[in-house]
C-alpha cells in the first residue's frame, strides 16, 4: 500500500518531463518559424535547389533549294549517382543489359568513381533503350536530353559537311568551319530536385535557350548527288585511288557540287580512318598538266603579239630545252595557236611560253589563283604550289608551259576555268548561297580582256570536237568548252613512271557560260589513264545532268528540216 504514492509520483513526473519537453520543442518550432525562417530554407534549398542546364539545338544545315543535309535531333544520355546506383547490384546489371555494356565492367566503374555524384554511363542511347530505363526508373539511375547531329544525305555529303563530336561541336568541313554560326547558346533553369537526384518542381527560368543559326549552302543536293553516283562508279571501273569534282556556278562563284570517293558515313564512323575524313578537292594538291594550257595562250593574245592563227612551227615533235627534250605525242607540223590547244601541243606552248617574259607568266597565273587559297573558308584548304618568276630556270618556264612545276587543288582549277567562263574576271568562290542582292556587290578582279577569254572558249570548244583530245567529253544537245590533262605523279627524285593523275576541266554551254566542272581521277589503275579517256566522260556524265537538272536551255541542237523540204530536195 506504500508503494502506490511513490507509483504515482514516477508517473507524474515522467508526464510533467514529457510535457516540458513537448512544450520545448513547440518553442523552438515556433522560434525557427519565426525568426530562422530564412537561414532554413536557405539551407533547403541548398540541399535540393540546384541549376541545371538546358540543352539548345545546333542551326540546320540546307542546300541552295532548302532541302535538308543536317540537323540535329533529341536523344538522351545515362548517367548515374555511383554511390546510390551501387546500392542494388541487381539494377546495375539490369542498366547493363539494356544498354548492351558488361554488367561486371559497369559495376566497377561505378564503384571506382563512387565519390562523384555524376558520372556518363553511356552517351546518346537508342529511343527504345531510354524508354526501358524511364519505365524501369532503377535508383541512382537518370536520363539527360542531348542532341545528336544526323545527316541523311551521309557519303554523298560526308567531305563538305564534315562532322561533329558527341557533345554536337563541329569537328570537321562546314561544321567546324561555322561552328560560331551553327552552336546554339543553351539556357538555364533553377529546379529542386528530391533525394533521388530526380527533377520535382521547376522554380525558375534563368536564361533562355538559343538555338543556333540556319545556315543555307551554295550545293545544290540533286547535283551532289550526280557527282558522287559518277566518281564513285568510275572509281570502282579504273580501280584508282581517290577521285575529285568540283562544280562552280559561273555567274556567281558559287559551289554547285563537290564530291570525293571513298567517302564516309557521317552518321557512324566505325571502322573509318582519320585521313578519310578529309576534303580532297581542297586538301590534296596535284600537278595541273595540260590544263593549265588554255591560261599560256590567254597570256599570249593578252601580249598582243599572238592571234589565234599565228603559226608556230612544232617540227619535229621535239624541242630541246637545256639537257631536256620537251615531246609531242606525234609531229604536228605548222600549228596555229588555236590548234596548239586543240592537238594538246607541248612543243607549241613551251615556245608560246618562252616569249612571255616571266613576269607576265607568274602574274597570270598568280591571277588565276595559282598557289593561292581559293578563301573559301573551308578548314584545312591548301593554297598549292607557284615558285616565285625570280627563281624559275628556262626550263621550268618550259615545263610550266604544260602544268608541270606548280601544283593546284580540284578547287583551284575550277575557279581558274571559271575565270574564262566569267568573260575573263575572277569571282570569289563561295560555299554559301549568294542571294540575288548580292551579285551587284560581287568584287570580281578583271584578269583577261571579255575577247580573250571569248577565244580561248571558242578554241577550248573544239577541243570537245571529233578532232580534239577531249571529245569524250561532249554533251548531246550542248556545247562544251574543255581541256583534258594527263600528269605523271611526282616521286621523290622525279616521277613514277606508271602512276597518273587525269583531269578534265570544262564550261557549259561554251556559247553560255553557267557552269565550271573540273575532275580528278587519281591514279587510275586498270584500262586507261589518259584524261581524255577517264576524266571526260566522267565530265560528260556529271555536266549534262546537272544541265538538265538546272534547266538549262540546250545550245546545240541539230535543225530539223520540215518534210516538204526533204521532199523538195529529193525532187530537185
């Protein structure tokens, strides 16, 4: 009976300790509320408020006509929080198996890198890879949306283009090239995120998103397209190594097409090697041969001491120059200057050429654009190769009469030619589309009189005759103005005896000048290697789709007689 007081007195203390501890903590709740509000949720949001970025898409890429060449399309990443990820082994593998990765190989990942609180487990996933894991919601595991640059033209583009890496940043051609213009700028937002790491409520925009800029190209797809199709079935019949085309537009410097074989498939690189990755017709350089000869006669009716009848004696096929023997295919006799260029005539322009002081000589083809970059803008564009007049020995005057001794890129010699289709000036070259309003504002340098480039058209035309080295070039319905080339490859020491380059360079229609073509087979091995007879029909092929492809009116067609002429000619 004793015992209850002292029962009842433990009871009401324990009630009275627990009452004064309530009641202190119901003070202290109230005082934070009150007067530690801030400092609170200042510390909340530290815990759970974080800015995250927001991705902004790369400008499209599109042809002069708007079809599309590049864009860039949602996708998302996987990464992951080591430490919360790791916490079930059994997802992990899970993760693993989806995305095709060694589960033992991810684990240990994971676990070497489990201080961080992110870390890539694969970038840019398959759609049906990223929609598995956002149903699976594993722990520790999470999506980022990402833009990954697709191409859908691939090969037929891949050299102009170019690429970029996987975080969407320009690499190579066009990509890099405009990487400023094409970037987008990407945004930022504050968001709490719960202890998961995942996104539970946006809170506010902080910078907006700014996608890159459009960029519209001078190639016309349909063009490309034709180019690429050519060299890459003339590569495969010759069995050469590489193969070059390049298309100017005549009235405006424009790009029209530029292709390259092999090429490579932008949109998976596997299994390629870097030095595929470049743009030949503007990287790789090579002796112009007999093209450049067209540019020694404009040199020479420029001096006006040269007509296109003058004769010049190539008898006997040979001409000695020094210690070297400057040959013709055959004896050509008494040529005039018109059919040194149509007979392809060594003897004939390494004469013509001696009698232009060098001066001259160098500044001609300086003005062409020998030896300088075309300032096209493309990454990586070489300028060639012209030793200055100073240093040429009589004998390089005389083999730089027929294109050995400098050395020119696929690029270069279609702006040369384009400066004969252009009646003699020198258009800048451009791989952007030139809007209408801007041709006025072209600067084209005048580097031959509109008559001199007007006979060099009219002799490079029948160059494309029955009777000249290029007829293989010709286009039913058009008149074609060309040359064909056929070069020895330099080797250390001199040159390889079995080893070419062939070159077509040609206008259309020569009695209207709107397009230039050039083409580079290098070192075809199987058949022929002449360029009258690898490049030309190539030239054929490409020109006289691209003609019909742009509309452009023929120039040379037959005339029908009606049938009661036929039937008055037969009575008469």
């Amino acid at each position: 009976m004793r015992r209850a007081p002292i029962y009842t007195l433990r009871r009401s203390f324990l009630v009275a300790l627990f009452m004064i501890a309530l009641g202190g903590l119901f003070v202290r709740a109230v005082y934070l509320q009150l007067f530690e509000n801030e400092f609170l949720e200042g510390e909340g949001k530290a815990r759970h408020l974080r800015v995250v970025e927001m991705p902004a898409h790369r400008g499209m890429i599109l042809d002069r006509n708007g079809e599309l060449l590049a864009v860039s399309t949602p996708i998302y990443s996987v990464w992951a929080n080591p430490s919360t990820a790791l916490s079930n082994h059994e997802s992990v593998r899970r993760v693993a198996s989806i995305l095709n990765l060694n589960a033992a190989d991810l684990i240990k990942k994971l676990t070497q890198k489990n201080d961080r609180q992110f870390l890539y487990v694969k970038r840019q996933v398959e759609p049906q890879q990223a929609e598995q894991l956002k149903q699976a919601n594993f722990a520790g595991v999470h999506l980022q949306r990402e833009y990954r640059r697709y191409y859908p033209t691939a090969e037929v583009t891949s050299h102009v283009l170019g690429f970029t890496d996987i975080d969407d940043k320009g690499l190579e051609g066009i990509e890099l090239a405009y990487e400023k213009w094409l970037r987008g700028q990407p945004g930022a937002k504050k968001v709490i995120k719960d202890q998961l790491n995942r996104i539970v409520e946006d809170v506010e925009g902080i910078r907006i998103p700014q996608p890159g800029q459009d960029i519209t190209l001078s190639l016309d797809r349909r063009v490309q397209y034709l180019a690429y199709r050519e060299l890459k079935a003339k590569l495969a019949q010759h069995r050469a190594r590489s193969a070059s085309a390049v298309m100017l537009d005549a009235r405006t410097g424009e790009v029209v097409a530029m292709a390259n074989v092999p090429a490579f498939n932008p949109n998976n690189r596997k299994g390629y090697q870097r030095h595929t990755y470049r743009n030949r017709a503007v990287t790789d350089v090579f002796e112009p041969g007999s093209t450049i000869k067209p540019f020694i006669i404009a040199s020479a009716l420029e001096s006006n001491r040269y007509s296109p009848n003058t004769l010049i004696n190539t008898t006997p096929g040979t001409y000695k120059v020094g210690d070297h023997t400057i040959r013709d295919a055959k004896d050509f006799g008494q040529l005039t200057v018109s059919n040194v260029i149509i007979k392809s005539s060594n003897v004939g322009a390494t004469k013509i050429a001696l009698t232009i002081p060098p001066q001259t000589l160098w500044s001609t083809f300086s003005a062409i654009g020998i030896g300088q970059s075309t300032e096209s803008g493309f990454p990586g564009e070489v300028g060639g190769h012209l030793k200055n007049f100073q240093d040429w020995h009589e004998v390089e005057r005389a083999t730089l009469a027929f294109g050995y001794g400098m050395s020119v890129t696929t690029l270069q010699l279609a702006r040369a030619y384009a400066v004969l289709a252009a009646g003699g000036k020198r258009l800048p070259v451009s791989m952007l589309r030139v809007a209408d309003a801007d041709l006025n504002r072209i600067n084209a340098p005048r580097v031959f009189s509109t008559q001199t480039a007007d006979e060099v058209i009219k002799m490079l035309t029948a160059v494309v005759t029955t009777y000249g080295t290029g007829s293989r070039a010709a286009i039913p319905g058009y008149s074609v103005a060309g040359k064909t080339g056929t070069v020895h490859k330099s080797a250390k020491g001199g040159y390889e005896e079995n080893k070419y380059v062939s070159v077509f360079a040609g206008i259309a229609p020569a009695s209207d000048p709107q397009l230039v073509l050039v083409v580079m087979v290098n070192e075809p091995s199987r058949g022929a290697y002449f360029g009258g007879e690898v490049a030309a029909p190539i030239f054929s092929k490409i020109m006289g789709g691209a003609l019909r492809i742009l509309n452009v009116a023929p120039d040379d067609v037959p005339l029908q007689a009606d049938s009661n002429d036929l039937v008055q000619d037969h009575a008469g």
